[in-house]
C-alpha cells in the first residue's frame, strides 16, 4: 500500500494562481489521470455566480482525483480507432477530427479530459495534411466532424484554413462542428466567423449544452446568429446528477433549443472517464427521466439518449431493450450485433 501525493494545480479564474493542496491517496482507490486546472470565461464565470447547476460544471472537486475501478483515461478507446494524429474512424462514414485540445471552459466531466490536460494546443498543419489525404483515398466519408477540444478555440483563419484544406480534397464531404463556444463565450462568434462557416455549406454545428440557464440573451443571440446565416443546428447534452438529472429542467431546456432552431440531437449518458462518478446518473433515472420527456415534448424535441459503449463499442441509443442483464455492480448491454458490453450500475 503506498501512499501518493497529489499535488493539485488550481488555476484562479483570472489571475491563474496556482494553489497547491496535497492529498493522500485512498488505497481502494487509483490516482486519477488527467486532471484538470480549473478555466471558465469571465462571462461563464459571471452566470455560474448566479446559477448552482452551472457552478458545479467548472468548480473542481476533490473527487477528480480519484478513479472508480472500472474509469478509464480514453473511455470511448478512441485510440484503438485513431488513423492519423487526431484523426478518429470509427463509423463506416464519418469520422472526427480533434482540431485542437484547447476549449474555453474545462467541464468537470469531460470524457477527454486526459487529451485537454496535456495542452498540446492546435493540431499541426503537417497532421491535418495527413488526416485530408486519408478522407481523400477514403471515399466512403461523407462526414468530417470537428470536434476537439472546441474547434472556435482557433482563430478564424485557422478554422477556415482546416475547411478549405479539407474540401479542396473532398469537394462533396459534409462539414459538423461540435463547440461549447455558443453557451460559454458567445462573443467569440461575430458576423464574420458567421459569414466564413456559412461559406462551407453543408455545415452544421452541433452546440454542447447543458442547462436552461447557459441560454441567455448573449447565447441566444449567437446561436440566431447562426441560424439566420442557414447553419443548421443540432444539441448535445450530457445527463449531469444535481445538475440536470430532472425531467423539468431538460424539458426547459429542450423547448428553449426549439425556439432558437437547435433540434436536440443526443442526451449522453456520462462516459467512464477518471475522476467523474459524482457526476453520474443511473441508466434506470435515464429511462424515468426520457418516458417523463416523452409525455412532455414534441417528438422533434426529444434527443436520442445514447451511450458510447465503454471500449470502443460506438453510440448506442439507449433504451431498456438493450439492456440483458445486471452483474454485481454491472449493467450489461448489447450492440446492434449483439455483443455484450459492461456499464457500472
Ligand atoms: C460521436 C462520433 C461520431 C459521430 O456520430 P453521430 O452518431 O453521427 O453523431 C463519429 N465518430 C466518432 C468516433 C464518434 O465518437
Ligand atoms: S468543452 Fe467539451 S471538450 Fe472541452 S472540456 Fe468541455 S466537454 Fe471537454
């Protein structure tokens, strides 16, 4: 049994003063991998003073810093379906591209967390070559999602730059951006970042949100921005405990989307990444909470809830079907081929 030393870096919110604070380890417990330092926006910072559900996204726990058993620093084993540097083909047709590490804000429960925490910044231009001469001799993509870290962490010029290198080689390939930006530094996208992604259609962003309280006047402003533009919007939520696990704030905060054109696209079941169990919901309260949804909101309101099986399994939509059985502490699962996979209950 030895005892770790922990140090954690906590970043001030402005003035990213480091504070150390030294813990021992839990011996049942595993050092956790990838922590990372506290980061918000000023703007983000602001809302969260008012709002507890927002709050809890950003501020650091002591929880992090240990892992479950069954979490993993790459939960999805996007590794395992990496083809060139940041290049992950894991669908037949489709694949993502990690344009950068950086984002604005570090969500407490991020499933790549242990990819932001080494703060490798933008992907390198030599890489990106690589990644478009695969989707170039890979003909069977019709899709490449940018996704990172949060793609509008880069400068305009750079964000367009990775677009025109990859539709010069594949004139016909659809463009998804998946970015927090919107809900967290809605300033970030003016007219002309608007005007540049509009240029690339067929583009759709995708707008990680979480709470009805991330909608504001500013991110609203923004996300009508892009829809007034003709970019098609699309939601992704992950299903946070005290944060957003009750069926009136997610009916709130899907109506809301529908207002300002975003169709919610995926409610996730969280990921096994280190350090994030507090952040978990049962699948069962999944289940309550979407039948609740159903009753509540418009067929085209409703996300698909859905899980990326641990290991490499791939998005699932989950629903009590595909769930065979229960194993000490386990919820056993299959996918569409039938093959079993293991999520903690
Ligand atoms: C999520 C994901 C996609 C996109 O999947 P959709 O179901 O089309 O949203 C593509 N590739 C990988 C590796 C993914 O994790
Ligand atoms: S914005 Fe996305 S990638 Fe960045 S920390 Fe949050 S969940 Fe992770």
């Amino acid at each position: 049994m030895k005892s770790q030393k922990l140090v954690w870096m906590k970043m001030r919110m402005h003035g990213c003063i480091p504070i150390e604070r030294v813990i021992l380890s839990n011996a049942s417990m595993n050092e956790s991998v990838g922590i990372l330092p506290k980061k918000s926006t000023p703007y983000y910072a602001s809302l969260s003073g008012l709002c507890e559900e927002l709050q809890r996204q950003i501020e650091p726990d002591d929880r992090e810093l240990f892992a479950q058993p069954y979490e993993m620093p790459d939960p999805l084993s996007e590794n395992m379906h990496t083809v060139s540097p940041g290049l992950v083909h894991r669908y037949q047709n489709r694949v993502i591209l990690k344009v950068t590490d950086e984002c604005a804000v570090h969500c407490r429960f991020c499933f790549r967390k242990a990819l932001i925490a080494e703060k490798r910044g933008a992907l390198l231009e030599s890489d990106l070559l690589l990644a478009a001469v695969y989707i170039a001799e890979h003909p069977e993509i019709a899709e490449v999602v940018l996704t990172g870290g949060d793609p509008l962490m880069l400068k305009d010029t750079q964000l367009q730059y990775v677009l025109t290198v990859l539709r010069e080689k594949r004139p016909d390939i659809v463009f998804r951006i998946n970015t927090r930006i919107p809900v967290v530094l809605p300033d970030r996208i003016t007219e002309k970042t608007v005007k540049m992604l509009a240029a690339f259609s067929p583009l759709w962003v995708s707008i990680h949100t979480n709470h009805p309280g991330e909608l504001t006047a500013q991110a609203s402003g923004c996300i009508s921005l892009l829809a007034d533009n003709g970019i098609p919007l699309l939601s992704q939520t992950v299903l946070l405990k005290d944060i957003n696990d009750k069926a009136d704030t997610l009916e709130q905060l899907f109506s809301q989307l529908i207002r300002l054109r975003v169709k919610p696209y995926y409610l996730f079941q969280l990921d096994s990444a280190s350090g994030t169990s507090h952040f978990r919901v049962t699948i069962e309260q999944g289940f309550e909470i979407m039948k609740e949804l159903r009753l509540r909101l418009a067929g085209y309101a409703l996300p698909v809830y859905a899980l990326d099986l641990p290991g490499g399994g791939g998005k699932v939509p989950l629903t009590p079907d595909r769930i065979v059985g229960h194993e000490e502490g386990w919820i056993v699962l299959k996918d569409d081929a039938g093959k079993e996979y293991r999520y903690p209950e």
